[in-house]
C-alpha cells in the first residue's frame, strides 16, 4: 500500500472515530427526559412522577398534601397560574414547564406570592 493510499484512508477514517468518541463520550442522563402531556384546551394538566396525568379544568384550584412529585405541567387554558412547590413558578396561559420537583398548589393567578 503506497503512502498516499494510508494516508487517504487515515483521513477517511478520522470523522468515523470521532463520531465514535463522542458517542462514547457523552453523559448519560440521570432522568430521562419526559414528553409533554397531552392536554385538552382549556385544562391544565400535571404529570406526575408515578406516569398519571391529571387534567384540571382551566380556573380550578387543587391542592396536594402531601406534596406531590410533578415531571411537566402544561397551561392548555387561558388563565395564568401559580405553582406552590420548592420552588414556586408562575405557569403562564400557554406554557409548558418540565421540571421534576414537588408541588402542593396550582391556582390562578396572574401574581405569585413567591
């Protein structure tokens, strides 16, 4: 094999083990990343750690004691809302949120106390 000829496919070769490295490379993931619920117009749906997912009718308020572990929360009404958890978030008309963490409260609001 001539020297042009090792060359060329030392060339050739270089993208495939750089593919392969960086494949090799690249961290796993602690938690895989969860789709967005399905959620009908007009609700805002919670999906929880455990797979349920709950639709709660656009202007309604729950609240879970103890604290529930919410992976993505979707705001398919017209209102804004606030997130009591660690940490609270507003959740605007719209929005999607995913984000492993506990909740207690989901109520309108356009103001959050935190």
């Amino acid at each position: 094999m001539s020297m042009r000829t090792k060359l060329l496919a030392t060339v050739a070769a270089l993208p495939i083990a750089g593919a392969a490295l960086f494949a090799a490379s690249a961290p796993a993931s602690a938690t895989a990343p969860k789709p967005a619920p399905n959620c009908v117009v007009g609700y805002v749906c919670v999906q929880f750690i455990n797979g349920a997912v709950e639709a709660i009718p656009g202007g309604a308020t729950r609240t879970y004691n103890p604290a529930a572990t919410m992976v993505g929360i979707t705001n398919g009404s017209s209102i804004d809302y606030c997130v009591d958890g660690n940490p609270d978030f507003q959740l605007k008309a719209g929005w999607y949120r995913d984000e492993v963490q506990p909740i207690s409260t989901i109520a309108p609001g356009a103001v959050c106390t935190s």
